[in-house]
C-alpha cells in the first residue's frame, strides 16, 4: 500500500468564507499515482471545517443565515470561551459543519455522487492556516 500527503494553505480575507477544494484534491491525487484507495481531506485547525455539498451560491448563503443563527459571532459576551479570543462561534460552527472527509478513489478518480464538491469553509479568518490531504491505497 502506497500514501500521499499534501498540505493545502488559505489565507481567506475575511473572517469567513467558502473554498471550492474539489481541482486540489484532485490534483493531489493524480500526484499520488493511487488508484484505488481513500482520500481524507481535514482541517488542521478548530475554527475551520471540511465538508461535501454542492456547490450553489444559494446553499452556501444559506449555511451562513443558519450558522449565524444557531451560533452567532455577536455579543462576543454570549461565550465563555471569548476572553483572550472572540471565536467561540467559529469553534461551535466547525463542530456543525464537520472536520474532515473520506472519500473513495475508484479508477484514479475520486468516487463522488452527483453534484459533490469538497470544501473548505474557514470560520475565523484573516490568518494562514492549512488543510491535510492523506491518500492511502494502491
């Protein structure tokens, strides 16, 4: 069995933002020379998340209304967590979207249903931070 690994970094000017990871990921794994296996894609850090979706400027508005709502940036004062820091939305949004994915490598290609895209959804931005591809296989 053979494995790739690859860190890829963002540096996304607001606090956050969506990124379409999908040409990456794939290009990772054309790197790899792996044929058939899994590829993990995570986030190295707890205020951002990994997650599979379609990828529709509509939908991922509506991410953003229903974070919001379920964990709103403001008051910072709401957080026991806020002190030093004023993230503890983006620590309680990752843990909704997810921290990582799995997906198949069938034939050299990522084995995606229809419309699957991977992204990577920075929470707490405006510094570098990076996400791990580990592809394991044959």
């Amino acid at each position: 069995m053979k494995s790739h690994r690859k860190e890829l970094w963002f540096e996304v000017p607001q606090r956050r933002g969506l990124v379409n990871i999908t040409s990456q990921v794939e290009a990772a794994l054309k790197e790899s020379g792996i044929r058939e296996g899994l590829c993990l894609v995570n986030a190295m850090h707890i205020t951002a998340s990994v997650f599979i979706n379609d990828d529709e400027s509509g939908l991922h508005a509506d991410y953003e209304r229903w974070l919001e709502k379920l964990a709103p940036e403001n008051p910072h004062s709401q957080y026991a967590h806020n002190g030093a820091e004023d993230n503890a939305d983006a620590h309680l949004k990752r843990t909704i979207m997810g921290r990582e994915v799995v997906v198949a490598v069938t034939n050299g290609r990522l084995d995606f249903g229809p419309w699957e895209q991977i992204f990577y959804y920075e929470l707490d931005g405006l510094r570098r931070k990076r996400a791990l591809i580990k592809i394991i296989g044959e």
